[in-house]
C-alpha cells in the first residue's frame, strides 16, 4: 500500500502543531512533513511528493495563493492536491480566489478535527479516482496506438500482395492461386490473434495473475489451453468457448479433458478450480 504523505506549510509553528497532532491521532500511519517557510515547501514535496498539501494563506514573502500557484507551474508537481486554510480569509470571495488559483478545498481555522479528516479523506479518495481513471485512459490510448501500428502494417502487407497477386494472376495463374490461399489464411490468423490481443488485455485487468499463477502451478499447460482456460474461468458454455476460440465443441471437450489431467483434476468442478486463481 502507497506511503500516504501530507505537507503542511504555516508560518506559526503552533498551528502546525494542531494539525500534526490530528492526524496523528486519526492517522498514525501518515508521514507528516511540515516547513513554517513556504520558500522550502516547493523542494521539500520535490524530495518527498506528498498526497496532499495543507497550506496558510497569510504568511510573510510568499502568500498561500502564490505558493499554490508556484505548485501549479511545476510540472512534477502541479497534480498534488492543496487544501487553504485560513482563519483571516474566509468569505466567499476569498473561497473563489483559492480555488481560481488551484486549490481543490478550503478549510478555516481555528481547524477542527472532524472537517479536517473528512475534507483530507475526501480529497485523497477525489485523487485516487482521478489518477486511476487518467491511468485507465493512458492504458487505453497505447492499446490504441499499438493496435493502429499493427493495423497499419497489415493493411501496408495486404497492398503489397494484392499488387503481386495482380501481376501473377494473368501470368501465372497456378501461382496466383497459392498466393490467393495463402492470404485468406494470413487475414483469418491475424483476426484470430487481433481479437484475442483484446480480450487478453481485457481479462488481465480484471484478472491480474490468472495466467501467471496457472503456469506457476501447471507449467506444462499450452498456450491454446491458457486461452481455454481463461474462457472457462467465466463459466462461458462449451459452445460459446468453441465459437470464440474458431473450434468445433467436440474439440473443446476433448481439451478440457486434457486440461483436467494437466491440472490433476480427478475429482472437482474445472470452473471452481480456475475461479480460486
């Protein structure tokens, strides 16, 4: 589980203090880091990278807004979620101006407890979502550009034999017809494999360590039975585990079958064994 670390930048160390001691108390497990000069705090969270930054908003030489606005130009940093607090300002204009500048909350002082946990626990659920679902996205435009590459490759191989096919067919049409056969087995392959690219990725996100801890425990398993074996893990029919694989149901069988003995399966459900991986 990640080190959750909070920064807290005041001016007056006792208000530090109070802080510090409540999410002590609430959260003993945290690394507190603190600075009463907000000139350190921009290279303390270079050296750490906290979660989350508590700051002042009246402090002497760089203000809470201008430090968040520091925060903000820098790139390793600028994600970091910041909560003002303050005592002085605290209308509702002063509450646009902190979150105009980038701050995601507000809190005043003096701080109570129970705000200060419940906006700190709210804010770093906020930036767990906001980081997975940036993840999701980033995983999904490789897949993507990966997937583009490859279509680009096959279309570039496809022209290529379409000119050749072009130039024997007329020629030497006993050739043509080998490079017509070999084609149509080339194009269902890669459909085949395109579409089980998909599926794998897919499956891996929910399923992390399936095929791993089945090699692990099974080493002699083939590739072919890895792929059954994940369809069987979500209680697809035969039938429906024939179609996806391009194999006739009669084959599936045969393939549990032999997936059962590799797995020493003598007694017990093939499905509830896979789904305890």
């Amino acid at each position: 589980m990640e080190q959750i670390r909070i920064l807290v930048v005041d001016d007056a160390f006792e208000n530090i203090k109070v802080i510090v001691s409540i999410y002590e108390k609430f959260f003993p497990k945290y690394e507190l880091l603190q600075t009463t000069d907000p000139k350190y705090a921009l290279e303390i969270a270079k050296n750490k990278i906290p979660n989350l930054i508590i700051t002042d908003w009246n402090m002497p030489n760089i203000s809470g807004i201008e430090l968040i606005k520091r925060f903000k130009d820098s790139p390793e940093l600028k994600d970091i979620p910041i909560i003002m607090a303050s005592g002085v300002m605290i209308s509702n204009d002063d509450l646009k101006t902190a979150l105009d500048a980038g701050a995601v909350d507000f809190i005043r002082k003096p701080v109570d407890a129970t705000e200060l946990i419940a906006r700190t626990n709210a804010t770093l659920r906020m930036d767990s979502y906001y980081k997975e679902l940036l993840e999701h996205r980033n995983r999904e435009l490789t897949e993507n550009a990966i997937t583009l590459v490859q279509n680009q490759e096959s279309k570039q191989k496809l022209l290529r034999t379409l000119k050749l096919l072009g130039n024997k067919v007329h020629k030497t049409p006993h050739i043509a017809e080998n490079l017509v056969k070999e084609l149509y087995t080339n194009l269902e392959q890669e459909i085949e494999e395109d579409n089980w690219t998909r599926f794998d990725i897919s499956f891996s996100r929910v399923h992390a360590n399936f095929f791993k801890k089945l090699i692990e425990l099974h080493p002699n398993i083939s590739p072919s039975e890895l792929k059954t074996c994940a369809l069987i893990r979500l209680s697809m029919p035969i039938k429906e585990v024939a179609a996806a694989l391009n194999q006739s149901p009669d084959s599936i069988k045969t393939q549990r079958h032999r997936i059962r003995k590799k797995l020493n399966l003598e007694k017990g459900s093939l499905e509830t064994y896979l789904a305890g991986l």
